[in-house]
C-alpha cells in the first residue's frame, strides 16, 4: 500500500540508529543509560565519515573535542573509557582507523549492548571498512 503525499511534502528522513537510542531510551538511569548514550554519539560521530555525509576534517575534530568534553562529564565503568577516547579520536582520522577503533567499542560494551543494538554497531563497521577500501 503506498500513502499519497502532497506534492509539498518534504521526504521523511530515517535516523540511522534507531536500536540504539531505543536502547537508551529504555535504560533506567544510570550506568547502563549512559554507556548506550556514549555508543549513540560515538555512532553519529563515525557516520558522517560515509558518504554522502563526509564532513570535513576540522568539523570532525571539533566535533570529537565536544564529545571528549561530554565523555568526562560521564559515569562510565573504566573498562569503557578507553576505548570510548579512542573512537571518538578516531573519528576525526577516518573510516579505516573509526572501522577498528569502534570494533573494539563493540566488542568492549557488548554485555552492554541488545541485540539490535550490537548489529546497529556492526553494521556501521562493515559500512566503515567498505567505505575505506
């Protein structure tokens, strides 16, 4: 079935990481919450390395600056600050060094992570990787 919109209409846009906000969404507040909200901004972060959204060098770096900032302000378990520094460093490098920075994320806050949310985040690296080839 196909829904008739009028010819001013603006298209619908489709957030890229919908698991993963849902995931936060649902989190009683807290540990859990804030390691699937830090997942969440590392994912934005590596999704403007794809194409047709590459932003350029210096808005990337801003952009991590500004996480890092937020990253601090975060109760996260230890295990994860590591390598949530080093994705987001890794997001203003590019998509080859945010492919393994953010696997290691993935594998790091899996008992973390659902289901849909752990693909979300493969799925991103597989894109990343192929992006860079």
């Amino acid at each position: 079935m196909t829904t008739l919109q009028p010819p001013y209409a603006l298209a619908a846009t489709q957030f890229p990481f919908p698991a993963l906000a849902a995931l936060a969404g649902r989190l009683p507040l807290g540990g859990g919450r804030e390691v699937a909200l830090a997942v969440l901004t590392v994912a934005r972060l590596a999704h403007v390395l794809l194409p047709p959204e590459v932003l350029p060098v210096e808005e990337r770096q801003a952009r991590a600056q500004g996480a890092r900032v937020w990253l601090a302000s975060l109760a996260l378990p230890a295990a994860l600050r590591v390598p949530l520094a080093r994705s987001i460093d890794a997001s203003a490098a590019g998509a080859a060094p945010m492919a393994t920075a953010l696997r290691g994320l993935a594998s790091a806050a899996a008992g973390y992570l659902d289901g849909s949310a752990a693909l979300e985040v493969d799925r991103l690296v597989r894109r990343l990787i192929a992006s860079s080839v």
